[in-house]
C-alpha cells in the first residue's frame, strides 16, 4: 500500500512501469516511486518526506522532474536523476487544488483556493520564479447569503492544458 492514510494522485513516468504517488501515511506526508514490475517487498525505489500536505504530482518526462503541489501554495521540483528537492516555487498564497501539465511538458498551470489561475514555464520552475501569466481572481472564494440558502465557492478546483495556444 503506497499511503497508510490518503493517496492524493500519482504519476506514470516514462516507463510505465514506474508510478510516483504523494500522499499520506506513517511518518508524514510523502512522495514515492514505485516500480510495479518488482515483487511486492521491493516495488517501492523512492521515498522522500514533504514537509506540506501535497495535492498533485505531475511528470516533466523530457526534464526527468516531478513537480509537487502542496496546501502551502507552494510547488516542489524534485529531480528524478539525483533523488532530491531542486527547487521549491512559491506558488500561491493558499492551497493548490488544480494542478496540470501541458501535453508538449513545456507549461504547468496552478490554480488555488484563493481563486488565482497561474501558468508557468517548467524550464525556469526554480525558487523566485514568477509566472508566465496570471489570471487573478478567475474563481474566488466566495460566501453569500441569500434569503435562506448559503452559496459557496472554493476558488480553482480543476484546470486542463491543452496543445492548442
């Protein structure tokens, strides 16, 4: 079992053979990789501990990366080749609840609870980077009354890149 507790989303990797997951389960928050083709004692090649609860994953094949969204706003590059947090991307202010990767790997798009969508260049994702574009305020949180009933919303819940420009 990847997480004792939650598995928040995974990622293939090149191979297919190979799926990284965050989540949650003894000692913490957690990234791992897992190679589905070894026995059950040995499937799991990587763990690393995050200090956030994470939120998504996504798999930069060409750069050999993965990116990790958490409930701080931030995004986590980790380098598949040296096992290790590259960069850490200050994202937003608040959780990351969208979270996707263009089909060319050239862009990711974050989008959070306080209603920011933001798009960014996996090329520069490094500690300071800022965003190629910001759609501020496109979803956000709202709370109203109306007459009897409350209406709710919850900033960015989903978001999809496409190849088109």
């Amino acid at each position: 079992q990847p997480h004792a507790t939650a598995c928040r989303d995974f990622a293939f990797l090149d191979s297919g053979t190979m799926v990284a997951t965050v989540g949650a389960g003894d000692g913490g928050h957690q990234l791992r990789v897992f190679d589905v083709l070894l026995p059950q004692a040995l499937r799991q090649v990587h763990h690393c501990p995050l200090e956030a609860e994470p939120t998504g994953v996504l798999h930069v094949g060409p750069r050999k990366e993965l990116l990790v969204a958490n409930k701080r706003g931030e995004v986590l590059v980790f380098d598949l080749q040296q096992l290790a947090i590259r960069a850490v991307v200050k994202a937003h202010e608040r959780n990351i609840k969208a979270f996707c990767l263009s089909p060319t790997h050239d862009y990711f798009v974050t989008g959070a609870l306080d209603g920011d969508l933001k798009v960014w260049d996996t090329r520069h994702a490094t500690a300071g980077a800022t965003p190629l574009h910001v759609f501020a305020g496109a979803h956000p949180t709202t709370k109203s009354l109306g007459g009897s009933s409350l209406v709710s919303t919850y900033g960015v819940t989903g978001a999809v890149a496409t190849a088109t420009h």
